[in-house]
C-alpha cells in the first residue's frame, strides 16, 4: 500500500470511530488505577512500542519481564516494535481506531492522545503510580512532559534527558567562528562553517521530529510555550510573529546550506555519524546519547574536540537561558480497556527495579537516582548530566507531541520544502494556518 493511501486510512479510520469504539466498553479500568481487583492470572501480555532494539528501555524492561515470570508461570511481555517514529505512529493510530490496542503502548501526550483520554482509554497513572508508592520518585519535569494540557498525567515516563547542540571545537576554529548566543547569529555561524568546507548542522531528515525541533526554537524564545498552546488549538496562527520569525530564520539557514545535501532522506544514525567522523560541525540532539558522544567510542581525534552549548537566546526572549528542550521521551500509556490484577502487578514489579536499573546505563533517568557514569566517560559526559539539575521552569515541548496528526504531518512535509528552498517563508505560512484551520477543530473543540 502507498504512503499516502495508508495515511488517508489511517485518518479515514481514527477520526470518527475512535469515541464510540470505547464509548460502550465494559470492564477495564475506565481510566483509574483503583477499580482492578482480583487474583492475579499470569498471561502474555504486549507493548507497542517505538524505541531502539539495543537500547537500556527494552533491554531493561525485558530483563524485568524474564524475572518476573521466573515467579509468574505462564507470563511472558511481548514486544510489538516499529523501530522508525512514523511507521509507529501510524500502526498506533491504526489499531487506536480498530480498538486494538494491546495492554501496553507508547505515546506521546499528543491531541490524539487526548482523544483516548476522553474516551476512558487510558488508565490514570498519577493514581497508579500514587497506589504504587513510586510517584515522589520521579523528577516532576519528567511527569511534566507526560501531562495532558489539563494536568491529567496518562503515560509513564521511563526516560529523561536534556537536549543541546553538540559541536566540533577544531571546526569551529577552522571556519573562524565562536559559539552563538542568539539564534539569528547561527546563520552567519552556517554560513562560514559551509564556505569552509564542512556541513554545518547534521540532521536525521528522515526521522522527521530532528528538524521539527527546530521550528519550535524561534517562537519558544519569542513567546515562550504558551503559543505552541495556542496555535494548536487555532487560538494562534503560524503567521503570528513568533511562527514567520521561525519561518524566516529556517529559510535562512537553508539559503547558506546550514544542513547535509539530501537530509531529507538521511536517517538518525547516519546523520550521527557525519558528526561524530568530523564532518559535520554541529549536531541537535539529547542526552540520551551520551554514551556515543561523551565516551572514548568517539573517534580519538574527537576526544578533545567535542562540546556542547545549550539552545541560543532571541532578541527579547522571554524565556532564560536554563529554560530548553527537556524531554522525558515517549511514554508507557496503560489501556484501561485490557487492564487487570496482572498488567498492574507487573508493573509494580518493574516499576520497583526500574530506575536503579536504568541508572546503572549511565543515563539520565526519570526519577531522582544518580546516573552511574561509566569509566570510559569523556570530562564532558558529567557535565551534560549537570545541565539537567540547572533546568529552569518553562520547557519547550516539541511541536510534533503538540499539533494534532494531520497539521503535523504536513508540517514535516511544509519544513522540507522551505528548508530546502522550494517554497518561500509566505508560502509556507499560509499552507501551515490553512492546514491548521481545517484540521485544529476535529482535535480541540469546547
């Protein structure tokens, strides 16, 4: 099946059933922790989900699962995994609209998210967590991130991390540049940096989210998070001053090649990679990847090169320079429809042995536990984790958690375009407020 021919589908399919598919539902939880009671009856239980095969999550939560049945005869956790963002997002969509979600699933709190809530969907995890014993551990910021624009908290994060653009000190210093303090200053810092033969930025266009990030930057300087709040919901409009500054800063950058030729099609690691060989200059992206940014894995000429600088300021901003991007990545939502005795002890099972589990990774983590630096650490690696307990209180949240699917997938489409220069910043405007008038409303109506 096409792309667009899936995605029409995928619309066709979640936009009118979602609500009367969970409206006459009996039994589950209807969206509290506190209505399973019962005997617990070991079973196979699944998880949809979007994150690499490698990394500490699964290796960690299947680890868990393994012990956990050791004790539980017949439990297993199967993973149902769509490594690539997208292809997730449409296999969620999908099987939200078909009622098929399996006991477990990733989501972001997303308008379509939103939509599940509403429908009793999703189990309450402040209340789960709160039952659990286990809600003062986390970091408020990373509860935060999971909340819904009401406060309701519905996923579980089991990630956290700070994000800041990583870059290479000699190539700075080949190209005669210096860290920037503004954003408008990164497009003369592009400039140079392509006239002196490398890439200026590295960016895993395929990926999509990795460029959307920065559509977000200008606005969240300009105006801080209450205009993603309300260019959402239609309250605000694109062409609004903070959306055409974003809007005329990427055409910019775009114009002095500030990103790889083709990044479009360049995937996460690939886009990884150009940074870390030394050919790209800069790279966006999160403490997640400490361990190949920060650690003797880099190439050994990179070992003193390496440094970070967190997101510039804007003339006039209204938000600090501790205030950034601070994800604590997708979260665990919980069907409430699929919920019982034995989906809730084993999370309280994990949940006990998670963080001081996920610490030992090295990473950041979603509660207060320390992360364990690892020995082949760079001195960069404990300053990255430092930011963390810097952050101040307003957080950018990324647009592509934010905008409902439809605005957002366009978006994406719109961003290569202008970037690339195939369409102006105007045109871009009005295909964006024409896109988010006609689509908004299904999401956001009172």
């Amino acid at each position: 099946m096409k792309r667009k021919q899936f995605l029409a589908l995928a619309a066709g399919a979640a936009s009118l059933p979602l609500i009367a598919a969970c409206g006459g539902s009996t039994g589950g939880a209807s969206s509290t922790a506190a209505a399973v009671e019962g005997e617990i009856e070991p079973r196979t239980i699944s998880w949809l989900l979007s994150r690499p095969a490698n990394g500490a999550v699964i290796e960690i939560m299947t680890a868990l699962a393994e012990e956990y049945a050791a004790d539980h005869e017949g439990f297993s956790l199967e993973l149902i995994t769509t490594p690539d963002r997208p292809s997730y997002i449409q296999k969620y969509e999908t099987l939200a609209a078909a009622n098929e979600l399996p006991e477990l699933f990733d989501t972001d709190a997303t308008p379509f998210a939103a939509k599940l809530n509403a429908a009793e969907r999703m189990v309450d995890v402040e209340d789960l967590l709160t039952q659990l014993g286990v809600l003062e551990d986390f970091r408020p910021a990373a509860l935060d991130y999971q909340r819904f624009d009401d406060g309701l908290l519905r996923m579980i994060p089991l990630e956290f991390g700070v994000e800041v653009f990583w870059y290479n000190k000699a190539l700075f210093a080949a190209a005669g540049v210096e860290v920037p303090t503004t954003l408008d200053e990164m497009v003369p810092l592009c400039e140079a940096l392509a006239a002196s033969g490398v890439t200026p930025i590295a960016v895993g266009g395929a990926d999509a989210w990795p460029l959307e990030r920065y559509v977000a930057y200008q606005p969240f300087r300009i105006a801080g998070p209450d205009y993603i709040t309300d260019l959402k919901r239609g309250d605000a409009a694109f062409a609004d001053e903070p959306g055409s500054a974003s809007a005329a800063w990427l055409a910019e950058l775009g114009e002095v090649g500030a990103f790889q030729q083709g990044f479009s099609s360049v995937g996460y690691a690939d886009a990884q990679a150009l940074f870390t060989s030394g050919k790209a200059a800069i790279y966006n992206m999160g403490t997640w990847e400490l361990p190949n940014l920060a650690t003797t894995e880099l190439p050994a000429e990179m070992h003193e090169q390496i440094g970070f600088f967190t997101l510039p300021a804007a003339d006039g901003s209204v938000t600090g320079a501790d205030e950034f991007v601070a994800p604590s990545g997708i979260g665990v939502a919980v069907n409430a429809q699929t919920y019982d005795p034995l989906v809730r002890d084993f999370l309280r099972f994990a949940l006990e042995r998670y963080p001081e589990e996920y610490a030992k990774s090295g990473l950041l983590g979603p509660t207060s536990i320390d992360p364990v630096i690892p020995d082949n650490a760079l001195p960069i690696y404990q300053e990255a984790i430092d930011v963390a307990a810097e952050l101040g209180e307003a957080t950018l949240m990324p647009w592509d958690t934010q905008l409902d699917p439809s605005t957002n997938s366009r978006l994406q489409q719109e961003l290569v375009l202008l970037v690339q220069g195939d369409i102006t910043a105007e045109e871009f405007l009005t295909t964006m407020d024409d896109t988010l008038a006609k689509n908004a409303p299904k999401y956001f109506e009172d």
